[in-house]
C-alpha cells in the first residue's frame, strides 16, 4: 500500500541460514501459496526456464527483476526459483522487518535485507551489489516499488535496480551479469461474483454510497459509480475537490489536473523542479522521496518547530494523495473489462478506503514469463560507461516485463480473462 513508514530507519543485514531456507521454501509450496491469503492453486513456468539455469550453471550472476502487481508476489518467486533450483535474496522494505522481532529474524535467516525505498539507501546498494557480484544467490528486485493492483500494466520502473547491475558489472570485470526480466500475472480460476458482491456492498455502506438502480444488472457501471464517490468523497473531505465529475471522461481530466497540480505545489514547497522529461510518476517519487528523508531524520525532528512538522505532515499526505490519483488517471477497467481487471479495481478501491490489504475473492492460478536473460555489459559498452547506461537498460527490463505480460495475457484460458457478465 501507499504509504509512508515514519520509523527511524535501521538496516536489517541477509544473515542466510540454508537449513531454514529450505524449510521455508517447503512451507511456502505447501501452506502458504495455497493458504487464504494468496489461493495459489496453480503455478506455471514459461519462457526462457533453460536459459537461465544454463547461465547459473556457468556462473553468470544473476538478478531478477519483477513487476509487482500483487501482495503474492514475493510467494511466488520464491517458488519459481525453488523449480529453477537457484537460491535467492529479496531486497524488501524496511517496514517489512519492523513488523515483529520475529518477522525480521525470519526474513534476515531466509537471506532478505532491507531497504528505505524512499531514500538513497547506501548501505541497501552496497548489500545488493555484494549478492549479485558474490555469486551464491540470485537478487530478487520489484523495480516499480510499490503494488500497484493493475496487473496488466507494468508502472515505470525505478533506476536502481540498473545501477546496481551495471556497478555490480563494473566490480567483477570478465565475469558476466545477467538480468532476467520475470513477468507475474494472476488469474481467476473462478468467476467470483459472490464475493466481489459481498465487497462492494460494505463498501457502498462504510463509505455512504448509494448504487444507482439496477446495478447487479451492471457491475461495471456499478464499480465505476463507487469509484467515482470513494475518490471524489476523499478529496473533498481533504479540501482539494469541490465539484464532482459527472461523466467518466470528465473524471479522468479532473482527476488528471488535480494530481498534476498537487505535484506541482509538493515541488514547490520543496524548492524542487521537474526535468523535461519527467512524467507526473517521476515527480511523485522524487518529491516523496524528499519528503522521507525530512520527516526521518532524526536531527530535523529534535530541532523544528511543530508548524514545520505540521507543514511536512501536510505535504506527506499530499504526495500520498498524488500518487493514489495517478492510478486512477487511465481507464484500466473500462478499456479492457475482464473478470481478473474487475477483481484487481474493486480490490484497489477496498485497499485505497480501509487502509489495509484485503482478503483474496478466490482460485487463482500464478504465471510466470522468464525472459532471455539482458547482459549488462551489452548496455555498458552501448552506452560508453554506467552513467549513460542507467536509462536504456531501465527502459529494457521494463519493456521485457510488459512483453511478457502480453504474451501471457495472449494464451491465458482461465475464466478471470473473459469479459465481466453483463457488460
């Protein structure tokens, strides 16, 4: 979910235990994959499987990158790379490990470390680039940072995980490291009418909305009335929206000025400025990323007065804001109305308005599209050293990832892929 972690950063260092690795992974393929929180029942293993054993068995260093479109995604690679036979590191948020004692000492024996995702986290670098330059585990990277709930649509990745392969590449000269662009997608089993229903009727009632006439008839109509009202609701309740947009269009332009204009202030506030070539994502994150460093250094805390923490808690909330009317600036369901798009919406809607992950609505089936793996050096020598090198191979990972989800949305057969009844 989108929010700021306030605690005091601590890095928590990969202390990896292979005895309890192993019992990990044998309670993940067992319990936890098809337990209530993820309903994995399936698992499927496509693409380049061989090319990337072959590459480990050279001794290539490997890094996987990975869209991140759900709260299973961890779960799932896990699994594919027990099939694969690679033993692999996870570089997970550092409110991950701040959870509980124990839930921090698991994570740091099954060879997990921290990161502040909203800062330049040197010792996470330095962690990161020790694995892949070390050898004896697979990196695991979500480059988008955060899930999203739009399955179908990879959000722009961030450029660390290039900075790390490329310097990772640049200490270990002669040996190659290969990035392999994994594709997740997850689809429904079943059609799960019931409690998709169930959802957005305690939706409508927590949040005070009224389902115009004939909405079982017409759950599209039904979740866009909702959406409208839930995001409408927030930003009038915050003082930022005074009028509500009738007609869809007119919504996603209203919604659309809204965030860029907020942007806009945040940057402002900052003494911040966008680049030319900064779209309304990248300035949310660069202006979130300001901000979690002010609120979490522990200095400014001591030392500023509460109208300065009031002001930053004010521009936190904003950036929050922001970032959460980015994803509903493009009309994902109604472009393409599938059983899974649907499930992904209302589920996006239900996490946005309790705060909270939410229960899954049924059977799923988990696939996975390995792409061929990108050699860094390729891009090293393309571009003439690391500094040129960041953006291109960025753009890379990311355009393989989405290939591979189009691929997989091409052959998906399970019953979340047809259209939403009664559209």
């Amino acid at each position: 979910m989108l929010e700021f972690s306030d605690a005091s950063y601590r890095f928590f260092p990969a202390e990896p235990s292979p005895p309890l690795i192993r019992l990990g992974r044998s309670l993940n393929r067992h319990f936890i994959l098809p337990g209530r929180n993820h309903r994995i029942t399936e698992l499927r293993l496509e693409g380049e499987s061989e090319a990337v054993r072959d590459a480990r068995a050279r001794g290539e260093r490997l890094l996987l990158v990975i869209n991140h479109p759900s709260h299973s995604d961890p779960q799932v690679v896990t699994e594919i790379q027990y099939r694969l036979g690679i033993p692999s590191s996870f570089m997970a948020a550092y409110d991950v490990f701040l959870r509980s004692r124990f839930n921090a000492w698991c994570m740091r024996k099954l060879g997990n470390f921290s990161i502040d995702r909203e800062a330049a986290d040197r010792k996470a670098m330095a962690a990161a680039i020790a694995v892949v330059t070390g050898g004896d585990y697979c990196l695991n990277i979500f480059p988008e940072g955060n899930v999203y709930l739009t399955n179908d649509r990879v959000t722009p990745f961030l450029d660390g995980t290039a900075f790390i392969a490329l310097k990772a590449q640049q200490a270990i000269e002669g040996t190659p490291v290969k990035i392999v662009p994994v594709a997740l997608k997850f689809t429904h089993l079943t059609t799960p009418r019931k409690t998709l229903t169930r959802r957005l009727v305690d939706l409508g009632r927590d949040s005070d909305h009224a389902y115009a006439p004939g909405a079982a008839e017409s759950p599209l109509a039904a979740v866009m009335g909702l959406g409208r009202h839930l995001v409408g609701a927030h930003l009038r309740r915050h003082g930022f929206l005074h009028e509500r947009a009738g007609e869809e269009a007119a919504l996603y332009e209203v919604l659309k000025d809204f965030a860029t204009g907020l942007v806009t202030e945040i940057e402002g506030a900052l003494g911040t400025a966008p680049t030319k070539e900064s779209g309304l994502v990248e300035r949310i994150r660069k202006a979130r990323s300001a901000i979690h460093q002010i609120r979490t250094d522990a200095a400014g805390r001591a030392e500023g007065g509460g109208n300065e923490r009031r002001e930053i808690d004010g521009l936190a909330e904003k950036a929050i804001l922001a970032f959460r009317v980015h994803g509903y600036l493009t009309p994902y369901l109604t472009e393409h109305p599938t059983i899974d798009r649907y499930d992904e919406t209302v589920e996006r809607l239900a996490e946005d308005f309790y705060s909270r992950a939410m229960p899954r609505t049924g059977p799923r089936r988990a696939i996975a599209h390995l792409h061929a793996p990108l050699d860094v050096t390729d891009f090293l020598n393309g571009a003439g050293g690391l500094r040129g090198a960041v953006a291109p191979l960025t753009r890379a990972m990311e355009s393989a990832v989405q290939a591979g989800i189009d691929t997989i949305n091409a052959g998906n057969d399970a019953p979340g892929a047809a259209p939403v009844p009664g559209v």
